[in-house]
C-alpha cells in the first residue's frame, strides 16, 4: 500500500474514535515507524508490509484511546527528548510555564549554583530540564514510584544530565530534614480532587493514579511539602508549585499559612493560572504553624 492511501486510512479510523488530532496522531506514528520526518512528502512510496502491519496496529489502539505518547515511547518537553510509558506520567505542555518561572526566578535572583530539588519528579521533565538549562545548578530529583524510577534513570541518561536522584515519599520529614540548604524547590505534586479521579477520560486512566491523586479535595500534597520541605530552604529560598485549574487560591492560602511570602502565580499558554513561586519568609514559620 501506498503512504498516502495509508495515512488516509488511520485518520479516518481516529476520527471516527473521536479523535479531534487525528491527522496529527498519525503523522507521528508515521515519522516514528518510518523513521523519517514528513514522510507524506513521498506520498506515492510503498509502504514495506511488515510497517504497514506495525502502523496499523498502532492507529488501532490509539483509536481505543491508548495516549500516543506511551505508543511512541517517547515525548518531548521544553526541547529534550524523554522516554515515557505505563508507570510515569506523560509530561505536560502547562508543565513547561513551572520551569519558565523557576528559570527566570534563578536568573532574576542571580543564583549562581543554586541547589534545587524536584519532588515528585515523575519522567524527570523538571530536574532534567532544569539542569540542562541552568548548568551550574546542583539539582535532585525525589520520586517514589518503583515504576516511574526506571524512566527517570534512562531520561537522566538520555538528556547527559548531572542529576542526582533519591528514591523517598516527599510526605516523609526524614527525607526533607535529609536536605537542608536548598536555594529552590519545584513540584508539580498529584493535584485531581477525589471527584476528578472518579471521572478520568479514557487516555489518562492509562497513566499512574499515583500520579494524579492527591487526596480529596486535591491539595493534600501542597499542604504536606509547604509544611514539611519549609525549614529545607534557606532563607528567602523559594519554592514552586504546578497546580489544577482554580486551585491557586487554596494554593497560595496553604503558603502563607506555612510562612512563605512573595507569592506570585503564572498562567500557561492556555491562559489558566497555573503555578505559583513564593518565598521562605525570615524566622521560624512566620512565627504561626503550619497547615497540614
Ligand atoms: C503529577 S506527577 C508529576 C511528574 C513530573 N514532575 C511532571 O511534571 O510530569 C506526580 C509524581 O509524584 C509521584 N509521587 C506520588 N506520591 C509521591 C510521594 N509520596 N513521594 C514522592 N513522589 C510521589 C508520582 O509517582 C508522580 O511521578
């Protein structure tokens, strides 16, 4: 069969899924089992069988609304290349407004080598990222899932990142007290409320409940790490939280209430706010105690 009778063929079977990026979905099939980019530029070249056969079973499961992402392997974020699958979360566009604005926190503050830890770091996206753009960084990723480690080893590998990972439970006092000093630290924690994990679309009920569940009204991590992780930061260290859609108000309410001050939220690119930073306030805990 040809390429472009081919291609035809998968887009209609993922538009009749439902799919409203069909033509794209299998544009990147395409590119990945042809391994060639715009393989619709040669619309008329046959397509080997055993490909055809591969292509096809790929349109197929995609049409059973199995994420693209876990078919292709792999995914890129902020530019670099990670390995995704069963077991780690797929990194997210949003994702990428949380790194702009540790980035620019970083440069505005003039941090020469800060240190900063990701927790729950998943496929690695922030610490990976992270580092390989603020190179004199000393960056630590903190994760707990058996089945995620193994993807952010191979990320750490495949971007050439000095990155050093600790596997632990950020929930864990021990594992904050076991990091004092740090001049920053991002997270984009599990944050769907009890209501949203009981009403997942299809796609992302392939992806870790552990990594989406946080608990019932979706904040339990953000109170855990604000409280726990404070006295880790020096301070006037900072802290960075990725959040849900209308979550920033609890968000920022948590962080005053565990001593942190300067708060400043960032919408992403579809216009929802989306993270936040603030900073470690002087004295202990602003003098009031934690939420958690
Ligand atoms: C929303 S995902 C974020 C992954 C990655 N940082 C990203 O932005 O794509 C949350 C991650 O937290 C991890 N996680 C859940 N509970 C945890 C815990 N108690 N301690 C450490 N990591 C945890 C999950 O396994 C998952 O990888």
């Amino acid at each position: 069969m040809v390429r472009r009778e081919l291609f035809e063929e998968c887009v209609s079977l993922l538009e009749k899924s439902g799919n409203e990026d069909a033509a794209f979905d299998t544009t990147c099939i395409f590119e990945d089992i042809l391994e060639e980019r715009h393989p619709l530029f040669s619309p008329l070249s046959q397509v080997p069988s055993d490909k055809e056969r591969t292509i096809r079973s790929l349109a197929e499961r995609r049409s059973e609304g199995y994420p693209l992402q876990y078919l292709l392997g792999k995914w890129e974020f902020f530019g670099y290349p990670f390995a995704v699958g069963e077991g780690v979360l797929i990194p997210r566009p949003d994702t990428e407004a949380l790194c702009e604005l540790a980035i620019e926190i970083c440069r505005k503050e003039q941090l020469s080598s800060p240190r900063i830890m990701d927790l729950c770091s998943g496929s690695g996206c922030l610490a990976i990222t992270l580092k390989k753009e603020l190179p004199l960084a000393q960056v630590t990723a903190a994760e707990l899932s058996e089945k995620a480690l193994p993807f952010l080893k191979e990320n750490i590998k495949l971007n050439d990142a000095q990155v050093e990972l600790v596997q632990g439970d950020v929930t864990d006092p021990q594992l904050a007290a076991a990091h004092a000093g740090l001049d920053m630290i991002v997270s984009n924690p599990p944050y769907l409320t009890a209501e949203e994990m009981a009403s997942l679309q299809t796609e992302v009920t392939h992806e870790p409940a552990m990594a989406l569940d946080g608990g019932r009204d979706g904040l339990d991590f953000y109170r855990a790490i604000a409280k726990i992780w404070r006295s880790s930061l020096k301070e006037g260290g900072w802290i960075c939280f990725e959040f849900g859609d209308k979550q920033h108000e609890d968000v920022g309410k948590i962080l005053a209430e565990n001593g942190f001050e300067n708060i400043t939220f960032r919408r992403d690119l579809a216009g929802i706010v989306r993270c936040a930073a603030a900073k470690r306030s002087g004295g202990p805990n602003n003098g009031k105690e934690g939420t958690c």
